[in-house]
C-alpha cells in the first residue's frame, strides 16, 4: 500500500470520537447533524462542525459534505460565513473556542 492510498484510506475513516465529543458538548449527534432539519441550535452546530473539520484539520469542503450529508454548496455558505459569525454571534463564537478546547490534545482523524 503506497502512501496515498493509506492516506485516502484514513481520510475515508470518519472518528466517531470526535463526534462523541460534539454529542457531549452540545447534545448533537452525527446522525442529528446529517439530518435535514435547519433549525436552531442544530444548523449552527453543523456549521461549527463544518468549519473546525476544515480550519482544524483542513478537510475539503468535498470530504466535509460527505461526512454532513449536504451539498457542497451548503458547506461553502458555513465557511464564507464563519468569520462574520465568529465576530458578531457571541454563543456561537463560545460553542467553536469550546470545541477547540475539548478537542485541543486530541488527534483526531475523521
């Protein structure tokens, strides 16, 4: 197995660890995030999880909508919008600096 191949193989897995640990601090489970509900808390947490898997880990915006179950586009609005949410949306501006926290001494390979 060559390196991009065990690379691609990783990259595949997805580390439910990680999302124990979106579960625990917000109560929002995988599943929760993949369903199509747009509603409040649960669109914004899929938007934190969406940006931390891209800014933390650099995931594509590809790879992000096949974990989320959504189009790319939808990833894309959570990116463009991250930066004028973390700046003017105080309790989602916590809940992303919690989950870097939580997250900070793992290394989680989704």
């Amino acid at each position: 197995m060559n390196h991009y191949t065990s690379m691609y193989q990783l990259n595949k897995k997805i580390n439910y660890t990680f999302f124990e640990e979106v579960k625990s601090l917000f109560g929002v489970s995988l599943e929760d995030l993949r369903k199509k509900s747009r509603t409040e808390p649960l669109a914004s947490v899929r938007a934190l999880v969406g940006c931390y898997l891209h800014n933390e880990l650099e995931y594509s915006r590809n790879r992000i909508a096949e974990i989320l179950h959504r189009d790319k586009t939808n990833i894309s609005h959570y990116f463009f919008n991250h930066e004028d949410r973390m700046d003017a949306d105080r309790a989602y501006r916590k809940s992303y600096n919690a989950l870097l926290e939580r997250t900070k001494d793992q290394n989680n390979v989704l």
